[in-house]
C-alpha cells in the first residue's frame, strides 16, 4: 500500500514538473517574442512563428515524405 502512494506520487509529481517547464519555456519565449516586437515591429512574432516551425520537423503527405513527390501536391 505504502508502495502504491510513493509511485502515484512520484508520478503526479512528475506531470507537475513537466507542466511547470513546459509553461516557463512558453512564458519565455513569448516574452522574447514581445521584446522583438517593441525593437522592431513584427519581427518578434515572424522569428517565434520561426522557431515554432523548426521544432515542428518537416512536413509531408501521409506523415511521411517520400524523395520523389517532396514537395508536391499528391491531389
């Protein structure tokens, strides 16, 4: 029983942790994002838009992209 407790604490601990990053790692880069905007207008929305891309990885048809139709429209 004690076991049980530790191990869904120990869980619930770790899904508040990943949440508390994940949500001062957005504060911040919307804070860079705000920053930009105030040196140049609309440069800070166009580099977080940026680096929002890059994580995403490349994008392709039927989740994944061939050499061949990369690129192209298979419609």
């Amino acid at each position: 029983m004690n076991t049980a407790i530790i191990v869904v604490a120990l869980i619930v601990i770790g899904i508040l942790a990943t949440t508390a990053v994940i949500t001062r790692r957005d504060r911040r880069s919307r804070a860079i994002a705000d920053q930009l905007d105030v040196d140049d207008p609309g440069s800070g929305l166009r580099a977080h838009a940026d680096a929002e891309r890059q994580q995403e990885g490349p994008r392709g048809e039927a989740g994944g992209m061939s050499w061949s139709a990369g690129g192209h429209n298979s419609a």
